[in-house]
C-alpha cells in the first residue's frame, strides 16, 4: 500500500510540473514574415529567451495570449514558437529595510525557481544569470550586494560560493533542469564591487566550483558587453586563461544599435574558441519593431537616429535582424547560442503613467521602483520608471505575439513568401549653413528580405521653411516625406563651415590629427560607435586602466586661412576619470595664444571648449588641439573626443 502511495505520489509531482517536463511540439507557418534558412543550424543550437520580469507583469495584470487568440501561459506559446532555453537574471536582496521591491521584476532566487519550474514544464532549459549584486550589474556599475560590502576578498569568496551553491540546490530541489550558469552579468573587468582581476578570478572560481558540485552538467559561462571593442575581449579571455578559470562558455551582449558589426563580433567571438577552446554565444540580443512606446515610460530606442539602424524598427526588421544574429553565431567557430533579452516586457496598462507607476512600484515590473534608492540612489532612485524596452518585445502591449516570435521555429526550413516594402530607409544629409539644401530625389525602400530598392520620393517642405533653415544657424531638422505610399525621414544637420579637415573622424582614420602618447594610455584609437559620438558614427576614443596613465595631446596644423578672427571648439565626454587636467587650446607660431578648461563628469555629458576671438594673420603658423590628463579611478579612466570646429567670425 505505502509503495502504492509512494508511486501515485511520484505521478502527481510529474504532472504538476515538478518534474523533468516534456518538449512541446514546434510546428510554425507564416503567410507574412520572410525568414532565411540559416544553414546547418545544429540540433542543439540555443534559441533563448531571457523573461525575467514574467511574473511581476503578470501580478501586474498583463496577460499573454497564442496565435491563435487565446491566453495561455506565456512559456508554452514561446516553447511552440521554438525557444528552446529561458534566461532569468537573480539579484541577491533587491529588497529594501521595509521587503520593497527594487524593481525590474524584484529577480531573487524565489522568482527564478518559479520561472524555472514553469520553464521546464515546458521542456525549456533554464540559463541562471547570477548578478552577484541586489540589482542591475553591468560594464557602468558592479557594486556588491548590502551584506557583502565591507567583506575581504577572502570572506566575499566564500559568499559567492555558499550563495550560489544554495541557490543552485534550490532550482535543483525544485526539479528545474539547469542548463547554464552565468558567472556575473557583463562584467567588464569588474564583479560584485571588485575592479582587479585578481580579485574577480577568485569570486569567478568560487562561482564555478559551486556549479560543478550542483549541477555537473550545466556549462559554466562568463558574460561581457562591448564587443566592439575587439582589444578588451581579447584581454578578458587571455586574464581568466592566466588564471585558469573553469568555465565552458565566453558570451557576449550584441544589440546592434551600440555594439559594431557581426563581422566584428564573428571574428572576436571566433578567435576567443579557436585560441582557448572554449564555445562562444552571444547572451543578449534585441531590436525594436516599432519606434512607439506604449507604457509613457521613455524608451532606450525610440525616433530620431542617434544609433546604428541596420534594419527598420518593424515586425520584419525585428525578425531579421535575430535571424542576422544567429546565422552569424552559427558560422562562428564553437557557436553554441542567442539569447534575446526581455521579449516579454511589454507595458503594463495603457491608461496612464500614474495607473502604470503604482503597478511598477507595487510589483516591480518597471526597470526600477522608487524603493531602489537604498541600493541605487543615483542611477535607479533618481530615474526609476516602466520597462524601456517594451517596443522591443515579442509582444504588442495587449500581449499579442508579434508574427515575428514565429522566426525561432522557421530558422532551420527558412520561410519565404512573396517579398514586399517592409518600410522606408531614413536618410541623412549634412549640409554646409552657407551652402544649398539639396534633398535627395529618391530613397531606398527596405524589402522584407533586407534587400534595398530606389524609389521616388515627395518632401513635405517648401523654399521658405528651406530659407529659414540656413538662416537659423546650426541644428538638426526631421524632413518628412512621402515614397511608395510610406513615410520616410531625412534628417539634416546644418552646420557652420569648418576650416579643418576629419573634423569629427569620419573618415575612420585620426589623419591628419597628431596622437602624441604622453604617458601609456593603453587603448587610444579612433572608434565606430554612434552611440558615444556626438554626431555621426566615429570619434576619438581613449581607455587606460593604470592610475595616471591617460595622457596625451591631440592636435591638427591648419592651412589656407586668410587674415582674419577664428574660434575653435572641440568636445569630450567620458567617465571614472577622477582628478583631470583637460584643456583645448590653440597655437599660433608654437605659442599658446587660447586655452579653454573642460571636465568630464560622465556618460552622454559632452563638455564643449570653446576659444573665441582668435586673431589670425595670414602666413602664421596655426595649430588646434586638446590636451588631456586622467588620474582615473575605479574601472580605469575613459573617454570620447568629437566634433572639432574652427570657423571665421570676422
């Protein structure tokens, strides 16, 4: 009788969901979205999905529906759609004094057993994203959870091995099947308050030694962001080669809008497997497939340029720029996985910002509550809100999945239907404030295969409004138009004419300004990243971790002025520079004649030095430039210079 019980007993657990789970079917048609097969798609290739805010969107009354209109449980319908891993990220505490939730889900253990649990029911496996902090941790912050501060490294190791084994037996416990281990969250030379890798390698190891006693099959992986920035990766791999890590897996974030190339990124990713033998994966992904917000929380990716676009912010850009992904990870030598990040955090009602504001506070289903001050004062406690990524989910804000959720079960047989204009490519123009606005006469339309297409085009601006353009000085304008029955932008810069030459260093070369290296800046180069320049895609980029090691001059002789009065100008931006000395300048016949101060006082804070009432007489020597030294602090000193002008006033 008791084996009977013991037996029926085994069932029920199975049944609930407690138990290992079964694979649900994946069998995706589409009459709409165009997909490319990507070739030779292993078998047990990643197709993940990170949801962490899932069950605070869904205490907050969000509901998630199938294709075919009904709600369902949002783990099945993307098990149909054929992902086939979820990603989950686990804070330590992010709770303040009073049990209030920081926010962005409030992700502790408890929720990542029960995402877990829902996961496997399911047939998914779980990748265990460990933050190692009380909340968000990435390349701009790694600070230690509350009750880890004041620790040595020696008793913080020992914490992060006991926390992450106990909270890896609980999803174990659970009957969550454990696929993956994240050591950290991108950790670019940093992890849960400490900045030296010889600090970091022992929280790292302590991680890894818990996942080899918990769960001896899952793959042991670290995490970076940037990958742009090929030298940095490279350093990371050969720092945890040095110290002999045991882990399986080097991931990198890849969001298209910030991070370069996939060329870039195979060849990073690629050179990492072949040169330490281990597999590679890009963790995070995403695209926006609409530039609306929908919860009157401000959106990361929104309108107006300012970031790379290599696809149309549509259902089908969307669809194509994941597949994009994919297809190039696969390629890669020891390719193993894509991750997207957050496909379902869509808002939370669509009333108002104080409806949703109470539901972020209450349950944590916005990137931060106000409740976050007690960890986060001057990042979360300052700019808490609702989810920023909610135009880029797999989901409308009713909780619809987009047509583009069905790519992950047509990658392997492809899908191509009749292939039509997907949407209008922007275009951009730079025109000079003494010169002649010349809109171009046709634009490309974007195909649903990515393909490009000419075609007319109608601007909705007439000679007047073009007039006073050239003479309202310089500024940005967004000229709507008309072509293929779509809408379509050019978005035009008017500009003083500039009396140097790469002014801003778009010709992807620093020539012909002069780097003079004064001290040992280690990376000092000139970089393609829109979304750290000023304008345009290029600038000077400079990083140096040593304490005093940034220092160096940048500077450009000019020629062909004629007698007359100049300013000049140049801007920095940067951050984790501490005590600086920085300073544009300009020389006349070797002689310093203008010097302006700037500072560095963070991201995005562009600091302009501006010299007026430069007296030039024709056949002098002239030279601009700007100088800069860093003591740095922290994560090593780093920064950005663009945008040089020199230009007449009289």
């Amino acid at each position: 009788m008791k084996k009977m019980i013991g037996i029926l007993l085994l069932l029920a657990l199975l049944l609930s969901g407690c138990g290992s789970g079964r694979a649900v079917k994946v069998d995706v048609s589409s009459d709409t979205l165009y997909v490319k097969a990507v070739d030779n798609l292993p078998k047990d290739f990643i197709l993940g999905m990170d949801v962490s805010s899932v069950l605070a969107e869904e205490a907050s009354g969000v509901k998630y529906y199938n294709f075919a209109g009904e709600e369902q449980d949002l783990f099945r319908t993307l098990a149909e759609n054929g992902v086939t891993h979820i990603r989950v990220r686990v804070w330590n505490h992010p709770y303040d004094a009073e049990g209030r939730g920081f926010g962005g889900g409030n992700n502790d253990i408890e929720k990542a057993v029960e995402i877990g649990k829902r996961a496997t029911q399911v047939g998914m496996k779980l990748i265990v994203d460990f933050h190692y902090s009380d909340f968000w941790a990435d390349p701009g912050k790694q600070m230690a959870p509350l009750a880890w501060k004041d620790m040595d490294i020696e008793t913080k190791t020992e914490a992060v091995y006991d926390y992450t084994r106990d909270s890896l037996k609980q999803l174990r416990d659970a009957g969550v099947q454990v696929g993956m281990v994240q050591l950290g969250n991108e950790t670019n030379g940093a992890l849960c308050g400490e900045t030296t890798w010889f600090n970091i390698q022992f929280l790292m190891a302590a991680g890894s030694k818990a996942v080899r006693e918990v769960f001896p099959k899952a793959l042991v992986a670290v995490h970076f962001a940037n990958p742009e920035n090929a030298e940095s990766y490279a350093s990371y791999a050969s720092k945890l080669d040095y110290y002999n890590l045991d882990y399986d897996v080097f991931a990198s974030s890849y969001y298209p809008y910030w991070h370069g190339t996939l060329d870039n990124l195979s060849a990073v990713l690629g050179n990492i497997a072949q040169t330490y033998g281990k597999k590679v994966m890009v963790m995070e992904t995403s695209y926006a497939y609409t530039d609306a917000d929908t919860d009157f929380s401000g959106n990361t990716i929104g309108a107006g340029g300012g970031v790379a676009k290599p696809y149309p912010y549509t259902v089908q850009g969307q669809a194509n720029s994941v597949q994009s992904v994919v297809e190039t990870v696969a390629n890669t030598p020891g390719g193993i996985g894509v991750c997207y990040w957050e496909g379902a955090w869509i808002s939370v009602g669509q009333n108002s910002w104080e409806e949703n504001s109470a539901k972020w506070e209450q349950f944590g289903s916005g990137w931060a509550s106000s409740y976050a001050a007690a960890y986060d004062p001057d990042d979360a406690g300052k700019w808490y809100g609702g989810s920023a990524v909610d135009n880029q989910a797999f989901f409308d804000a009713d909780g619809r999945p987009l047509e583009s959720l069905k790519l992950f079960g047509l990658l392997r047989g492809g899908n191509e239907p009749e292939i039509t204009v997907d949407a209008i490519e922007d275009s951009e123009l730079v025109v000079d404030l003494n010169g002649v606005i010349e809109l171009p006469e046709t634009v490309n339309a974007v195909m649903t295969d990515n393909s490009r297409q000419a075609v007319p085009v109608t601007w909705e601006i007439d000679e007047a409004q073009m007039k006073a353009m050239l003479e309202s000085g310089p500024a940005k304008y967004d000229i709507v138009g008309e072509a293929g029955g779509l809408e379509a932008h050019c978005y035009v810069s008017m500009v003083e004419f500039n009396f140097l030459s790469n002014p801003g260093f778009e010709s992807g070369e620093a020539d012909p300004w002069i780097v003079t290296d004064l001290g040992k800046t280690e990376q000092l180069y000139v970089e393609d990243k829109a979304t750290d320049s000023l304008s345009g895609s290029w600038h000077m980029h400079f990083w140096s971790a040593a304490p005093g090691s940034v220092a160096f001059t940048l500077e450009q002789p000019v020629e062909g002025l004629r007698s007359g009065t100049y300013q000049y100008a140049i801007s920095i931006m940067g951050g984790d520079c501490g005590e600086t000395d920085i300073y544009a300048y300009v020389k006349i016949d070797g002689e310093i004649v203008g010097r302006a101060p700037m500072g560095i006082s963070g991201y995005g804070n562009w600091d302009t030095g501006r010299i007026e009432d430069i007296a030039y007489a024709e056949g002098q020597e002239i030279t601009v430039g700007i100088s800069v030294k860093c003591a740095g602090e922290g994560n090593g000193a780093w920064g950005k210079i663009d945008d040089a002008m020199l230009n007449s006033v009289g």
